[in-house]
C-alpha cells in the first residue's frame, strides 16, 4: 500500500468520526434545550396539582334527563 492510499483511508476515517462528533454534540444541545423547556414548565404542573377538583360530570355527554 501507498502512503497516498493510507492517507486517503486516514482522512475518510476522520471525516466519518467528525460527523459523528458533530452529531452527537447537537443532539446533546437539543436535548439540553427540551430539558430547560421541560423544568420551565414545571411550576405549571406543580399549579395545576394544586387546583381544586373540578366536577366534570355536569358536561353534554352526562346530560341527566
């Protein structure tokens, strides 16, 4: 084998591991991003746990006739 062959292995190999790289880093910044929407949410949650029960029985689907 050549030293250009080797080269040319060497470099597809790199590039191939680069994206991979990339990839992984913006997988990682989006999830970093769902995750402060998801805790930003999260006191709406706590809100709604807090909220008294709400009869839901007096709707059209349990009309009493």
């Amino acid at each position: 084998m050549s030293q250009s062959a080797i080269a040319t292995i060497l470099t597809i190999v790199l590039i191939f591991f680069a994206a991979l790289l990339c990839l992984g880093v913006r997988k990682s910044y989006l999830l970093q991003k769902e995750n402060e929407r998801l805790e930003a949410m999260n006191p709406q949650i706590e809100d709604e746990k807090d909220k008294p029960y709400k009869d839901f029985t007096q709707s059209h689907m349990y009309d009493k006739k």
